[in-house]
C-alpha cells in the first residue's frame, strides 16, 4: 500500500479552491487594468468571486491611484450588480458550500434565504465528505501503527511506518480543523437563514 493518500472529490474541491485562492489575492488590478479602465468588468469579477464591494472597491481604487488612474465607481457598481445575480444563484451556492467556500453576505435580501439554502447543502455535502475522508484516514492510521509494530526490529520498515504515521496524524488534525470551520459556517448560515 503506498505511503500517500488521496481522495479524489476531496482533493480536487481543495485544489481548486486553493487555486481560486491564489488566482483571486493580492494583485487587485494591474496598470494596464487601470489605464484601461475597464471597471463594470472588474465589478463583474468581484461579485462573481464572491467579494464584498466595499472590501474590493477601495482596494482597487488605491491600486489604480498608484498608476496615475481614476476609478470609475458608478461602473463598477453596475458590474458589480450584474456580478451578484451571476454569483447569487443556486447552482453556485452549491457548489461553494460543497467546496467550503467562504460566503461573505452579498446576496440582496430577495435571493438570499434560496441561495442560503443551496449553500447549506453544499456544506453539509464537504462536511460529509471530510467526515468520510477522516474515517478512511484512521483506518490508515490503525493499519500504519499495526505495520510499525511488525516492524520493531527492523529500522528502516519501522521508521517509515512512524513517517507514515505522523503525516497520517497531521492531515486528520487538518481535517478536523476544516470539519470544525464548516461547522462554524454551517450554525452561521442556518440562524441566518431562520431569521429572514
């Protein structure tokens, strides 16, 4: 049996949500995104990517003072309004919860209690499915620590088993931090849902 574990649905909802993660940080506009100016676009893309204007919009205007460029905010109000019935849709909320992303709120009062709905489901799918990841993954404990045990005498088998065990061990206490973070967003989201 190797040494790595994967699960496919795990493994690829956290991959692509590290890669929305990086491709979603730190560069807000570049200058050519400034001097072009195109921000009902920009409003567009936040809202899509479930960003808060109030959060985004400064950011950007900062950026774009840098290079010598106004911003547009009635623009990208409009963008960011045409982004949120994008984003605000129930396939989407879906698949964010089921990814465990984070929702920061921005669905106007009419499609929220729908898109909260859809967004629960979603968490409730990534919590069940780190739930059977961590399951699985203490089998593998269990069969690493008997394998460590038939080993005692002999170093190098020995040694990779406790590798094995202590890699084993830190993605369940990661596991369990997710499972506690979904938890957090899932009591979040619910007494949201039950007050509107």
């Amino acid at each position: 049996m190797p040494d790595t574990v994967t699960a496919p649905g795990l493994l690829q909802a956290l991959s692509l949500s590290l890669l929305l993660l990086m491709t979603s940080g730190c560069a807000v506009m570049s200058k050519s995104d400034c001097i072009e100016g195109n921000w009902a676009e920009a409003g567009v893309s936040d809202a899509e990517r479930g960003y808060t204007s109030s959060a985004r919009l400064p950011s950007r205007i900062r950026v774009c003072a840098r290079h010598g460029a106004t911003a547009n905010k009635i623009d990208y109000l409009l963008g960011y309004k045409e982004g949120l019935q994008r984003y605000c849709r129930p396939g989407k909320a879906w698949y964010a919860g089921s990814i465990n992303q984070t929702y920061r709120g921005i669905c106007p009062g009419e499609v929220e209690q729908t898109f909260l709905q859809h967004y629960l489901a979603g968490l409730h799918t990534a919590r069940r499915e780190v739930w059977h990841k961590y399951h699985w993954l203490e089998s593998e404990l269990f069969d690493a620590r008997i394998r460590r045990t038939r080993h005692l005498k002999d170093k190098p088998l020995r040694q990779r088993q406790e590798a094995r065990i202590s890699r084993l061990l830190n993605r369940l206490d990661e596991l369990r931090a997710t499972r506690f973070q979904i938890n957090q967003k899932i009591a979040r989201w619910s007494a949201r849902l039950e007050s509107i």
